[in-house]
C-alpha cells in the first residue's frame, strides 16, 4: 500500500502558478499514481499518456477545486477518471506485455470493475473507506459490499474447488472486523459468534489469508518502480504542446525533506533521553509503568504534542517488541475538567499499519485506568497506554492519527471493565504524530508436553518472553468433532516461583493455522522483565466446549404460538413468529439452574429448504456465580471481577429475516455452547 501526502503549503503553490506546479506534484507522487495506473494498463507508453491528461486535466479543473476536500483524494478522483477512458481504448487486454503481468493483476483483472476500483483505491491506495466512496461517488456500505465480494472472488481463483459455508447474517461484518472498524459491542457479540461457530472460523480465516496476501503483495508494489526518463518524457509532451519552457521553482525544497527532518529530530530526542540514569526517571516521569520499562532501558522516551480545541495529546514513551508496541500518553482538557482516554477501534489510526505492522495478530486492548495516582488526582489530566499491533522490522516511524477520544463519566462508569462505560461521549478534533520506533527483542523457550482437559488433547508449544508481556502458545486438538473445546481461560503462569497474573484481554487465536487438526492460540501474562525460565507450569479456570447434537423443529407460520420442544434436558419455548419485512422468531428459556447450555447455534430453513440470504440475531441473557445467584446484565449494578466463576445464559433469542420472500419452514440445532469451570495446575517443561 503506498499512500500520499500533500500539506497546505504546495497545496497553495499549485493552485497559484503554472502547469509547472501540478507537473512537480506528480514528480513527488509519481511512484503512488504509476503504481495506480499499473493496475488499469499494461505498459509505459500507456501510462505516459495517463499522466499526460491527469496533468492536463488537473491544471484546467484548478479553479474548481474546493479547499474543503483533500487535493490528493481530489487528484486521484480525476486520475481515476482517464484510467477508465485509456483502458477501455487500449487496456491491459491490448497490450504487447499482457504476457508478463504480474498475477496479482491477472487476478484483479478478473474482477468486477467496481469491486476492483473499491480493492485498488483501499488496499493499493491506502485510503479509508469513506475516502475511497467519496472519490467513486457511491456509499460506504456500497464499498464495503465491493470489497467483500472482491476478497470473495479472489479467494474462489485461489481456492478452486473448495467450498465456504461462513453464516451468511454475518458476511456483511468481515470487513468491519478486519479492519477493526467495528464498534466494540458489536465486535464482542461478532467474536463470540465465531469462537462457537467453527464453518465461520474457517470462512473468516480463508477470507484473510486472501486479504493478507492481498495486502503483503501490494506492501510490494513499490517493485513496479517508474522507469527512467518516464517523467522526463511527460515533460516533453506537454512543452511541445504548451510550446514554452518551464523552469520555475527548480530549487524548490520538497516534502520528503521536511518528514526527513522531523524524523532526525525525533530520533535525536529518543537517544538523548535514552542516556539518562534511572534516577533521573525517578525523578521525571510520572508514569509508573512507563518509568519501569525505562529504567530497565527498554523502549523510548519522546516526548510529542499535537492541540486541537484546547485538548493537550502528549506522546510520551514507546516500547516496542514481537507481541505488541505499546505508546504511553497523557491527554490534558484545558478547556474544562474532563479526562479523556484512546481506544483503538475508535478514532485511532496507524495510517501506515499495512506497511509497517505485522497481521497475524491483533492489538490488545487496553482499558482505563482509573486508579492510578495520577488519575485519581489530576481532574482534566488523564494518562494511559495503547497497544498497537507489532512491528515488521527493528525500526520504523509510526504515523499515528487520532480523530476522536472517549470521554471518561465516573459517575456512570461501570466498574466492570469488560461490560463497558455507560453511555459514550466524545472530544473530536485532529492529533497527528511521527512517532519513531526500535524494536526491543524477546526471547522464545521450546516447550514440551501434552495434557487432556475434558478427554481433549492440548499441548503447550512456546514461551514468547517479551519486554511488554509475556506469552504462551498453545494448542488444542479438533479430531473430535462431537465435543470440542474451543478454547480455554487461565488463572495465572508461575516461573521460577514468580507468579505473574493473566491478561483477561490478552488472549487470542493465532491466524495460522500450524496443523490441519490442532488449532493455535497465545495467551498473554504479565510482563517477566530480567527472568531466565527454569520451571514453569500455568493454572487453568475455565473451557469453552463446543457439543454437536443436532435437533430440527418443525415450523408452522399458521399455527398459534408461544410452543414448546425438548432440547438437551432443557423445554424451550418458541414465543412468536412474525412474517413479514423482517420475518421475526423468538425463541427463550428462562431457567437456567442446572442448565446444560449457555447458549445455542441455530438456523432457519425456508419452504425450498433455502437458508436465509440476511438474518441478524439479538440475545438477552443473564449471568449465574458459582452458587446459583442470577445478575441481570441490564439491570443489576454489578463488578465482573468480583462474581465467582460467573457463567453467560442466553435467555431470549430474537432472529430476523431480512429476506421479503422467505417463508420459515424449520428450525435447524447444530449444537450448544458451555463453560466447565477448572483447577487444575499444568507442569511444563523446557525443552
């Protein structure tokens, strides 16, 4: 992905000189707009000619440019424009070189146009989504349709002969997901639904090696390097046509110049800072965590700051390694006494993530702190840490952009810091950082050994020892197909009698998949700063399992409801059914005590034994302590931390049938979901 800058400056200086001005701007920009062109024609010639109009049209649409708009998003909707007219004259299908272009354009190629403008302007470009439906003139869900079904067909180039069964209701989520755009409820209700539902695991992962491999290969693009004298020839066209010279502003200094200084700077600060003995850390830095890593000389002091509407942003420390890149910050409100705090999924952005960042995790969250010195004192002062997701390589620059930032309502704030907030309010406004980044190492420790939890296999395969955390890679086995485990939750990992306490928002699935019947996932400890492993071994809470045991119900929109069926020990009512535009079935059960399921995973067939094209699902349910006492998540005020071994009952399930000529004709069970509360501990060894 190779995405372009402009700032007021030049913006100013095209729009007041000659044709030489837009000449030079695509001089800077020429590797972002030939790597563009490159994906609608197949030679040089071809794409001298594109930046021969582009320029011409450019330099005539001036006067017409509004200031309220990008001017690169502004230049790429007009470059877009004349890559559609040349390809239709004498496209990649007409070219000499059509033979040796690269497969990743063949396969483009194959696509739909609009579904490849929508791919090409996202993942080529770098823009957002909302960039990429204004420059085409059609809606973000219109984007997001095209670049699902995009992904979708690349995959069926690639996966020839295999089929994807992923539930259809949530198809129109995957690009939210992976792009982490979507809000967190919905994020959290969309992740449930995948730990239970194994054709949606493979579906997504199918679905992202493809947009990965997308992405890695247009990481790359900048292979289609401009040829020598491309611009020069350019030039020559448009002097025989305008029939003057033009030689204005050749010393003019250019943006790169300026992002290269800035960049010094910063690195000039990050070492200096760095010389500095850990009592001078004592002494200046607040942050209790951050001053731990920097007394111990790991990750970087910077010491940034960006003002928008009187809301302060400091930057200030980083610390970097395989598992996450961790930036400190402090927000300050001058304006009232408000503390503000970032959330990744909303209104933060790495702009450069695709190029920078690896993929095959994702970032942890990271909640408020509310307890800290700091913010129990300071009353407009808030600070705090994000994660983001790890670097490619030893050194970059982040190029951080932050839109919006969660106010903190202490008067509303839930003490559970997993069941939210209270009601969400926002300070917008502009905060743009280059934050340079190293890289500090980590260490990995083979592991050995296998155990069961619930007659399944699992065996532990890697100790990851990084600066920021501490993880472990394990494995659970799939050859069961009716009981599975899912996966599991952990107390607390003990090393050398040092115990180091779980992070309830640090465990995830790995991408990959290591073999074809274990599925891999890590699972994130407190940091271990200055421990070499000798012993080891890790108490388990909790599994997830997953029972096959499929039941269908035979339904009758004629008939007169609530009814009532049998399904695993339990008496399950079917309140209503309601067709219509949604067609709306409510199913419930409202006991819970001694209750084999915690929740279900269900279907609705239509009369021709079709699944339905759209359905969405909304769930009530209630949460149950290890001694029977019931906590109604909507109403009882309640800390999640503090109810013992707490389980999720889904009480009321509510379907909805977006297609308008659906008629349901059965209710389909797959299989049920629970939790079987643990204590074992799992001695594990070095290998």
């Amino acid at each position: 992905m190779i995405p372009t800058k402009i700032d007021s400056t030049s913006i100013t200086m095209i729009s007041e000189k000659s044709i030489e001005s837009v000449v030079n701007w695509f001089e800077q920009h020429k590797q972002s707009f030939y790597t563009l062109g490159r994906f609608y024609l197949n030679n040089q010639h071809q794409i001298e000619e594109l930046f021969y109009r582009s320029i011409l049209n450019v330099h005539k649409e001036l006067p017409r440019f509004k200031h309220d708009t990008s001017f690169d998003r502004w230049v790429t909707s007009l470059f877009i424009q004349n890559c559609r007219e040349l390809s239709q004259d004498n496209g990649i299908h007409a070219g000499e070189e059509s033979d040796s272009r690269p497969e990743l354009l063949k396969a483009l190629d194959q696509l739909k146009d609009d579904e490849k403008e929508a791919m090409v302007l996202r993942y080529v470009k770098g823009l957002s989504q909302q960039e990429a439906a204004q420059i085409l003139q059609i809606s973000v869900d219109q984007i997001k349709g095209n670049l699902f079904s995009g992904i979708r067909s690349l995959r069926e180039q690639t996966e020839s002969g295999e089929s994807f069964n992923g539930c259809t209701e949530y198809h129109k989520d995957y690009i939210d997901y992976l792009e982490r755009t979507m809000e967190r409820p919905k994020r959290v209700d969309f992740e449930v639904h995948i730990y239970h539902c194994e054709k949606c695991q493979e579906d997504l992962a199918t679905f992202q090696d493809v947009r990965l491999s997308l992405l890695n290969h247009t990481d790359r693009m900048e292979a289609f390097h401009v040829p020598s004298g491309f611009m020069e020839n350019v030039r020559e066209r448009l002097a025989d046509k305008e029939n003057r010279r033009r030689q204005k502003n050749k010393k003019r200094k250019k943006v790169g110049l300026v992002f290269a200084s800035i960049f010094t700077v910063l690195m000039g600060i990050g070492f200096f800072t760095g010389l500095f003995s850990n009592l001078y850390y004592t002494w200046t830095e607040d942050d209790e965590e951050l001053r731990t890593f920097l007394q111990q000389d790991l990750g970087q002091r910077v010491n940034l700051e960006a003002e928008s509407d009187g809301v302060i942003v400091k930057i200030k420390g980083v610390i970097a390694d395989d598992i996450q890149t961790l930036v400190f910050y402090e927000i300050e409100d001058t304006n009232e006494d408000n503390q503000h705090f970032m959330n990744y999924d909303d209104g933060v952005i790495v702009e450069n993530m695709y190029k920078i960042m690896n993929h095959d995790t994702y970032p942890k969250y990271s909640p408020p702190d509310l307890e800290s010195d700091v913010n129990k004192r300071e009353k407009n002062i808030y600070q705090g840490k994000i994660s983001l997701l790890p670097l490619k390589t030893d050194n970059e620059t982040i190029h951080l952009k932050i839109n919006k930032l969660l106010k903190i309502n202490r008067d509303s704030y839930v003490e559970s810091q997993y069941w939210g907030y209270g009601n969400n309010q926002y300070q917008t406004g502009e905060w743009n950082f280059e934050i340079p980044v190293t890289k500090q190492p980590s260490v990995e420790y083979a592991l050995g050994g296998q155990t069961e939890i619930e007659g399944i296999p699992v065996r532990f395969e890697k100790l990851i020892v990084a600066p920021t955390t501490t993880s472990l890679q394990y494995s659970i086995n799939r050859e069961q197909t009716e009981k599975r485990l899912e996966f599991l939750n952990f107390n607390d990992l003990e090393v050398n009698g040092k115990i180091v306490k779980v992070d309830m928002f640090g465990g995830i699935p790995m991408n990959s998949q290591q073999d074809m019947n274990w599925y891999t996932f890590q699972v994130q400890f407190d940091a271990l700063i200055g421990e070499k492993p000798k012993e080891l071994s890790v108490r388990l809470q909790s599994a997830y399992l997953t029972f096959e045991d499929d039941k269908s119900i035979e339904l009758d929109v004629t008939q007169e409801y609530p009814q009532t069926f049998e399904y695993a020990g339990s008496t399950i009512s079917i309140d209503k059914i309601e067709v219509g535009i949604p067609t709306t079935i409510v199913i419930s059960n409202y006991e819970v005590e001694n209750r084999a399921y915690e929740s279900l995973q269900i279907n609705i067939v239509g009369e021709d034994e079709s699944m339905a094209m759209s359905m969405s699902m909304e769930t009530e349910g209630v949460l149950v302590d290890k001694n029977g006492v019931t906590y109604d998540i909507n109403t009882t005020p309640f800390s999640y931390e503090e109810i013992e071994q707490p389980r999720h009952f889904e009480t009321v399930q509510i379907i909805r049938l977006d297609d308008t000529n659906m008629i349901p004709k059965r209710l389909d069970i797959y299989g049920y979901n629970t939790t079987k509360y643990l204590n074992d501990i799992v001695k594990i060894s070095l290998e």
